[in-house]
C-alpha cells in the first residue's frame, strides 16, 4: 500500500487507490478510475466536486449551455444520474456514458468487500 493512504481508514479503498494509481503508471485511463487520488475517497462519494468537472474532454460538462453538470448517485439502488442544470438534458456523449460506468463502477467495488 502506498504511504500515501496509510491514515485512509477503508483498507480496502486504500488497496483500491493504491492499486489503480500504479495501473494508471501503465496505462489506466484516469477518467475510467473507480477511485479518486485528489480526494482519497471511492469516486462516487467525490464526483460532485467542481474539482471532477473536465471541460476539455466534456466530463461533468454540458458544452450547449457551457455550465458544469449535476451529478446524484443513489446508493440503495445503485444509480448514477447526470443532468444539466441549465437545460435538464443527459448529453448524449462519451464522457456522460464513462462517468456513469465509473461511478457504478465504484458503487459495486465499494461494497465488494
């Protein structure tokens, strides 16, 4: 485990981060992580920080009203919704469709242990 995570109490998050950090080293894409490195926790519980908004590759982004999306997860039932605050639509995009993999992703690794 990295000395990084040493104080992170979840050891399993803590292998998990541990874990993806040196796979992303050889090639993880960072945006299909299930974990967050900034903030130590299983994506899903962070993904609504403006720090998870990727205007570049249009994560968290609605590129038609040009404004950061909304993001719920319902941990009982395991679902992910995107939406835009401005015009209420779920772009259509592939960054949409990587975030809620990724996010449903870390919802089932998180209770996997």
């Amino acid at each position: 485990m990295e000395p990084r995570y040493a104080d992170v109490v979840d050891q399993h998050l803590a292998r998990t981060l541990t874990a993806e950090d040196l796979s992303e080293e050889d090639g993880l894409d960072p945006l299909e992580r299930v974990t967050c490195r900034t903030h130590r926790r299983w994506l899903h519980d962070c993904v609504a920080s403006p720090l998870h908004v990727v205007i570049i590759t249009g994560t968290r982004w609605c590129r038609a009203c040009e404004c950061a999306l909304n993001v719920a997860i319902d941990q009982l039932a395991g679902d992910v919704s995107v939406r835009c605050p401005s015009c209420g639509d779920t772009p259509a995009t592939r960054a949409t469709r990587q975030l809620v993999r990724a996010c449903r992703a870390s919802l089932a690794a998180a209770h996997d242990h």
